[in-house]
C-alpha cells in the first residue's frame, strides 16, 4: 500500500473495478458515453491534491462535463481521506507492534537474566548446602571420635587398674589352692571340690583377660597415646573393628578373617579404625539369619586391598545410588545416622584411596577399598 505522503495517481485512489462502475454510473446519469483517461491533462481534467490525475472525455456540454469533474474530484477526495486515514491506522498499528516487539525482546533478554541468576543462586546454594553437611558430618564424626576417645580413656584408667588386680589376684589364687591340694595330699582332679573351684578361677581370669581386650580394642579405635598419622596395621585395626561390631551385635556375629600378611600404611589409625567399623557394622545389620560376613585383605597391584562381602539382603538400584549420601539411611528411626558408608567414602579418599560398592537385591554386598602403598598425607 501507498503511503498518506506519496503523490497519488488515479490508480492508487480507486481500484479498476471502482473506476469502471464510476464510469458506468456517470453514463447513466448524463445519458452519455463517459471516459477516464489517467494520467492526462486536458480541458476536462480530473485533479487531486491540485495534481491532474485523469482526463474526463464524453460529449456533453461543458457545464455538464464539469459537473461530472466535480463529482468525480469530490469521490477521489474522499477516496484520499479514506486512503489518509487507513495509512495512518496501519501506521499506528506498525508502530505499536514494533513496540510491543521491543518490549517482548526486553521481557525475554530480562527473563534470560533472571534465569541466568536463578541458576547462579541455586549453585550457589547447593555448594552451601554441600558445605553445611559436610561440616555437619565432620562435626558428628569428630564429636563421636572424642566421646570415644574420653570414653576409652576413663575405661583405661577406670578398668585397667582393679582388672589388674584381679588377674594378679586369681594367679595368686590358683597357686594357693595347688598348695592347699598339696597340703591335704590330693590333686585337684581328684578332688571334686578343689576342681570345680580351680575351673571358676580360671573362667575368672579369662573373663578378666576378655575385659582387657576390649580395653585394648577401645584404645586402639580411638587412637588413644598415639601420634595423628603414625604407620599402621591394616590387619590389626580390621581385628579391632571386628571384635567391636561383635561386641555390639554379639559375640556369634558369624565372621570369616583371611588376612595376609601386609606392610604398614601410613595413615591416621583413628580414622581408618572407624572405616572399617562403619563398613563391618553396615555389613553386620544387611545380615538375615543365616548370613555371615567374609574379610579379606591383600597385596594388589601396588595397593592394599581391603574386601567385606556379606550374603544379607543387599540393596536395590535406588538404595545403592544414595549408599554414600549424607544422611541417607533405609534404618529404622534412630537406629543409625545415615552417615555410614559417606565416612567409610571420605576415609578412603582422604587417604589418597579408592572403593567399590557392589549390590543386588537379595544377593547380599560386597565393599572393597584400595589404599596406595605409597605415603599418604
């Protein structure tokens, strides 16, 4: 279409259809042949906007002839306001588009922004939250490490001195009574009395021995009067931990030891102490009735390897995706922390490590941990 400010020709003004029935209607009603010529100029010229645009051609008088000029100049007027006024509309709607294009561009490039930032925050946030738990769990871990450790302290002082007493008691004892057998000229399998009597000395003494290696095994886990990052025995502290999580969930905790002989690791015992109960212990509850847990440990390529395979329940693909997330326990409330296998996890890698989690439902678990020989930091 035209703009409202070009120079209009007849053709712009009215359509040829529209010519032709204006042509036709002014022969009807002058009774005469009449004819638009465009674009010329004559005695009877049609002008718009003082432009001529057409010539009028017919034979009527000339009063007539400009009568029907001025009809047609009229109807080309009107044509031209018509024509003004759908320009400017069609203007107006243009730019109104185009403003509203602008502005959806501005919307989009904003949203764009806000999203860009939303991302950026949810990061942000993220990583906050990562950090928050992993100061929680060390905080928890380092605050069971040293209820442990005050706790193995007070038993070492608390138990190790009357314990002592007693073993030096009973050995005294039970060299008192082959003396009193001597006197009375009878032996002590002779005598039904003085036998029974030798054999509670002795399950005393044995019951003595058995509360010292607890002791022993306390101190051990919670590396009480040892250095932070000493050389250790992999397969004392496995010893330990397994005498632990049988002191905790039984003495008939079925448990099979394949331990070959290893070179120290240079570690932190406390730490990898507490590994190793928290896999054993994991291990320990996954167990039906007639599971039992098998631990192994070797030489492997330059690395100490550690295996723990139980024939429990195992995990199913859900459960096994979310085994090292904090906090993320399938226990019954209150009956663990959820923080199990994620400090097994950071032990490990703490200590320039490796792990491995093998699981199916109903076919029981098998974590294995590898530790460089080198030294570790």
């Amino acid at each position: 279409m035209a703009r409202h400010d070009d120079e209009l020709d007849l053709d712009a003004l009215l359509s040829p259809s529209q010519q032709h029935r204006l042509v036709e209607l002014l022969g009807r009603l002058a009774e005469e042949e009449i004819r638009l010529i465009p674009g010329h100029a004559g005695d009877a010229s049609v002008e718009f906007n003082l432009e001529p645009v057409a010539q009028l051609v017919s034979s009527l008088p000339d009063k007539r002839r400009d009568a029907a000029v001025e009809l047609v100049e009229m109807i080309l007027h009107h044509a031209g306001k018509y024509r003004l006024a759908a320009t400017l509309h069609e203007d107006a709607v243009s730019a109104s588009y185009a403003e509203l294009e602008q502005r959806h561009e501005a919307l989009q490039a904003s949203e764009a922004r806000y999203r860009k930032l939303a991302e950026s925050l949810q990061q942000q946030v993220e990583a906050q939250v990562r950090v928050i738990e992993s100061t929680q769990q060390e905080l928890y871990e380092s605050a069971r490490l040293k209820a442990v450790g005050q706790l193995a302290a007070g038993l070492a002082h608390e138990i190790n001195t009357p314990i002592g007493f007693i073993a030096s008691n009973l050995r005294v004892a039970e060299e008192y009574l082959e003396e009193i057998a001597e006197r009375q000229g009878a032996s002590l399998s002779q005598d039904e009395t003085l036998a029974d009597f030798c054999d509670l000395l002795n399950e005393s003494r044995q019951g003595a021995e058995r509360i010292a290696g607890i002791v022993h095994d306390i101190r051990t886990f919670a590396n009480i009067d040892r250095a932070e990052f000493i050389a250790v025995d992999v397969n004392e502290l496995v010893q330990t931990a397994v005498n632990l999580v049988r002191t905790e969930h039984g003495q008939e905790l079925p448990i099979t030891l394949s331990l070959q002989h290893l070179p120290n690791l240079s570690g932190y015992p406390a730490k990898l102490a507490q590994a190793l109960f928290n896999a054993l212990d994991n291990a320990a509850a996954a167990l039906g009735e007639q599971g039992a847990i098998t631990v192994s440990t070797a030489v492997r390529d330059g690395e100490i390897e550690v295996a723990i395979v139980d024939n429990g329940h195992g995990m199913s693909a859900e459960v096994k995706a979310h085994a090292f997330d904090p906090f993320y326990t399938t226990r019954d409330v209150g009956q663990g922390t959820g923080l199990g296998l994620c400090v097994v996890r950071d032990v490990v890698r703490a200590h320039r490590g490796r792990l491995q989690l093998e699981s199916a439902e109903g076919r029981g678990t098998t974590l294995t941990l590898w530790f460089p020989l080198l030294e570790n930091p």
